[in-house]
C-alpha cells in the first residue's frame, strides 16, 4: 500500500464532516474512497464470509460517523489505519461472542476420503489453501500478517490498527510466517502423499 499524502487526509476528514452534516453524496463519495480496501481486509478477516464482511464493514463506518465531530484532520491517524483498527477489533469481538454462543455437537463429521481430490483441489486453488491455513492462525497474528502481506501495511500503520507497538507487530508477523509456512509444508506433503498414493 502506498502512503497516503496529507491532501488526501484531508480530503477525507472533509468529506467526514459533510457526511455526518447529512451530506449523502459526501458519505458515498468516502466510501466510495475507502470502503473496497476496507471490505478486502473485512473479507480476508472473516475468511471470505461476505454477509459478515459487510456487517463489519458497516459497523465501522458507523462509528467512523459517529466520531466525525471529533475527528481531527491535521492529526497522526489516518482514517484508513483507524477504520483498520475498528474493523479488526469488530472481527475479533464477533468472533469470541460465536465461539460463546456455538452449541456443543457431540456428532462426529465424516471426512471425504476420496483419493486425490484434496490434491486436485490444492494444485487448482493455491489461494484456498492459503486462506485455511490463515484461518488457522490464531487471531492477531493473522490479522498482522494479513495486514502487512496481503494489505501492504507498514509496520508502524499495522501498530496503531492493533494498538500495539511496532516490536509486537513484528513478532506477530513473523510468528504468523513461521506458522503458516508450517502449515502450507504440511498441506504440500499431504498433496504429495495423495499424488504417490493415487
């Protein structure tokens, strides 16, 4: 991601403030602005569940409104890093309140063995395996790596998302590489042991 200059900082803390004056054509236009970023991460956050990207994503731009009066343009934040921020907490707060609310199944899921399809899946869509492998890092370091990988975030912009410092940023990402290199070694050898076995 490039960075974002201070007329463009502006622009946006101007079309905040026509907006929560009721300006609608203001209101698109910012969305307009930072809304399909916001809903790729929001996406990449909830792995790929696009009525939950969309719910996040509007919930954030709804606190984005609600804090337009107070909004300080010629500050450090940019609104990207703070929608950023507000997005990933929203993520992790539906998240903890589903792994709550999800009842107890005692039935056991059968898993489809059937030879090489696991491995045809795998060659045909990289991204898919990516994406489980993702899902399976626990939450921050995912939403780092992602952040600074696939987003293109700097270290520091990444910090301020997570209220965190740029040191954690750094062992998370790192952590998380680690993790998912392991994961997708573990994903090639299963495909490879499905290619001699089938």
């Amino acid at each position: 991601m490039t960075d974002r200059n201070p007329s463009s900082n502006l622009l946006e803390a101007e079309l905040l403030t026509r907006a929560a004056s009721g300006d609608q054509a203001a209101a698109r236009d910012l969305i307009d602005r930072l809304g399909p970023k916001l809903l790729a991460f929001c996406l990449r956050l909830t792995g790929g569940n696009r009525a939950e990207a969309e719910d996040i994503m509007q919930e954030t731009f709804l606190r984005l409104w609600r804090k337009a009066a107070e909004w300080d343009a010629g500050g450090t934040a940019q609104m990207s890093t703070w929608l950023g921020r507000v997005a990933a907490n929203l993520a992790i707060d539906r998240k903890r309140r589903a792994a709550r609310s999800a009842p107890l199944d005692d039935s056991v899921d059968i898993a489809d063995e059937t030879p090489g399809v696991e491995a045809r899946m795998i060659a045909e869509d990289r991204q898919a395996a990516l994406g489980a492998a993702l899902d399976a890092l626990p939450d921050r370091q995912r939403q780092a790596v992602v952040l600074r990988h696939i987003e293109g975030y700097s270290n520091p912009d990444i910090a301020a998302m997570m209220g965190t410092g740029v040191e954690a940023v750094e062992s998370l990402v790192a952590r998380g590489k680690r993790r998912l290199a392991t994961l997708l070694n573990g994903l090639k050898t299963e495909d490879e042991r499905g290619a001699r076995d089938g």
